[in-house]
C-alpha cells in the first residue's frame, strides 16, 4: 500500500459494523483499522496517526461524545464522523458541538460512508495545507525579524566602533603629538618632566577606557555569573571608601558612609567592588566642594543604597543620556576631570545583572544622588554558592 494513503480508524462496539467499515473502506484503497471501545481506540490513536476516525455515538464505558472530546484533546486536527443508530438533532448538535466533523446515522449505504469519508479527508488535507501555509508565513516572518535584529545589531555595532575609534583616537593623538615634540629637540630641558607628565596621564587615560570597555564587554556577556555567592555589601562598600578616601581628601571632600545595614547579596564579589567605586570615584570627580555621602540599609528583601554629592549636578536633558556609552555631558567636560563616558553604563549593566533598579536624581549646581536597589539573598545564603546558568 503507498505511504500516502489516508489511515482511517472504525471505533464502534458491533463487531458487524467494525468489519463492515473496514471492508468497504479497505476495498477502496484505504487503510483501515478498528477498535471495539473508547479505550481501545485512543490507544490506536497514540500509537499511529489516522487522518480520520468513524466513532459509534452509543458504546459502553466511554461514550461517542465523550470519546470526540478526548480525541480533539489529544489532537484537535483529526476528523471524527459520528455514526449512530439513534439519530436525533439533538445528538448530531451535541456531537458537532464536540468537534465532530458530519454525523452519519445508520444503518448507512456504500455509497453514503464513501461520500463522508471523502469529504472528511478532502477537509483534513485543506486544514493540512492551512497548517504548511501557516508555518510557512510564520518562518518567513521569524526569517524577517531575525534580519532586521541583525541588521539592528550590525548598525549598533559599527557606531560603538566608531566611537570607540574616536575615543581612544584623542589620548593616542595626544601622545604622539608629546613625543614628537620631544624628539624634534624643541622641547628645552625644563619642558621634559611636564611632557613626560602629560604623556603619563594621557597613557593612564588611555589604559583606564580600555580597562571599562574590556569590562562592559565582559559584563554584556555575563562573564563572573558562573558562580554566585553571598557577599557582604557593606564590607565591599567599606573597602571601597578606604581606598577612595585619599582622592576625596585631595580634594578638601568629606567622604562620609552611613550604615544602617550590613545585607548580604548573592553575587560576584568583583561586581559589587566595581558598582561601589564607579558611583563613589564619579561623585568625588564631579563634585569641588562640600561632602559624598553614601548610605546601605535593607528594606523588605531588598539592599537600599544611595550615593549623594553636593558637585555639579546634571540637567534634565542630560539625566536621560547619563547610562548611554561614551556620554559625557558638557558640564562634565567643562569640569576638567578626564572621564571614559563608561562608569555609569558599567554600573547600569551590573545592576540589571541581578535584577535591580538604578534611579538618578540631580539638580545642576546642587548636587547628584544615585539610588539603587538590589534583591538580598535568602536565608542560609552564608553557606550558599549558586551557579547562575
């Protein structure tokens, strides 16, 4: 028999009936098969597939429309017909409220089984064919977003290279520029310690934006998430400030932490060390005078920090750029203060890491302050160690 021709399933309890079915079916090129029960027949169902199935509305145990809502249950796409000696409408509304396709009452001709059957099968290869169509449109329309994200992502990439290009292209410039200048012999002997001095910041500046980039990178692809563990923030955040406390003194700053709670977080020890200085080190560059004052406390599962200063401020058209890559604002760069435009979008990024929340308030001339939020981890974190993906 060809592998294409239609599998029809006869359920029905009369074994006359059965075999009735099934010869008639079988002398017309179909492939038959027969079950004399409910039970029987899903068992058939779920060993092979049949295009369509003759169901007997009265059969003990299960009965026929009992039996069509089990089958569409299992696969809403086969074409039942249910067949009865006790035609009624009201059993032929039931039966097609249940999913059955045409109702034939018995006792039935050949003629009239074959012009069911046809017409059962004629519905199941258009609903096939519905169903290759539609996945068809589906695949292409997958096909197409997928184009457009990689055409998203292809322009995204190429103007973060651009910019990148230009970043590193001012401090490299700068360099070369010094040591020309050196071995032109322009430079007279009191002018070489001030060059080598400006090379020097030039250089820091340099390998300072290829260290952030090097960490945004790695941070993008969730680097340091293979394992997580319980970190104590405030010991990270005390650690932090020591070693800060020297740059805000330079400055004739108060750097000033307020712990209200010492909450623990289940995270990669190096990305809090990196939030904590990228907040405290921005807030320091940016502020002349007055105090940073950093705050933790624990507020109903979740770690509560702020970072405040009294420094320049940010306007409102800039606060909406301030986590953008390479953004730096003009007040900030009227400041004086060398900066890679990448502290925020690092801290950004960490914090979307572990499903917390950054939120920026400021008002130039006044000062900035940084809330964040991060879940703490649950109880019995202290022995806990976590493998993230």
């Amino acid at each position: 028999m060809e592998a294409h021709t239609p599998n029809i399933l006869v359920i029905d309890d009369e074994v006359g009936m059965r075999e009735g079915c099934r010869r008639a079916l079988t002398a017309q090129g179909f492939r038959v098969s027969t079950a004399e029960h409910g039970a029987e027949g899903l068992h058939k169902l779920r060993e092979e597939p049949f295009a369509l199935v003759l169901v007997d509305a009265m059969m003990p145990g299960t009965s026929g429309l009992e039996l069509l809502r089990a089958i569409h249950e299992y696969n809403p796409d086969i074409i039942c017909v249910m067949i009865t000696g006790y035609a009624t409408v009201h059993l032929a509304t039931q039966a097609m409220k249940q999913g059955a396709f045409d109702f034939l009452p018995k006792p039935f001709a050949l003629d009239e089984l074959l012009a069911v059957v046809n017409r059962g099968l004629e519905e199941a290869q258009r609903r096939a064919a519905g169903r290759e169509q539609q996945e068809r449109e589906d695949e292409a329309r997958q096909w197409e977003r997928a184009r457009a994200e990689t055409a998203k992502l292809d322009a995204i990439e190429s103007r973060f290279m651009l910019v990148i290009a230009h970043e590193l292209r001012n401090p490299a410039g700068v360099i070369k520029n010094y040591l020309q200048y050196m071995r032109s012999g322009l430079a007279d002997a009191g002018e070489i310690d001030e060059c080598l001095g400006k090379l020097e910041q030039r250089a820091d500046q340099l390998l300072a934006m290829l260290d952030d980039i090097l960490e945004l990178a790695y941070l993008k692809q969730k680097a340091g998430l293979s394992k997580l563990e319980p970190v104590p923030a405030a010991d990270v955040l005390e650690e932090v400030a020591g070693q800060l406390q020297p740059s805000a003194e330079g400055k004739g700053l108060q750097l000033v932490a307020h712990l209200q709670a010492r909450p623990t977080v289940l995270a990669n020890r190096n990305h809090l060390h990196s939030l904590w200085t990228k907040l405290i080190d921005n807030a320091i560059r940016y502020t002349s005078e007055g105090r940073v004052t950093v705050t933790l406390d624990e507020q109903a599962g979740w770690l509560v920090a702020t970072v405040a200063d009294t420094g320049t401020g940010i306007s409102d058209e800039d606060l909406r750029c301030v986590f953008q890559e390479f953004y730096r604002s003009a007040s900030a760069k009227a400041n004086g203060e060398p900066g890679t435009g990448l502290g925020l979008p690092i801290v950004d990024q960490i914090i979307r890491l572990y499903d917390g929340t950054v939120q920026v308030d400021s008002t130039p001339g006044q000062g900035t302050t940084f809330t964040l939020r991060l879940p703490v981890a649950g109880p019995g974190a202290e022995g806990q160690v976590r493998t993230a993906y």
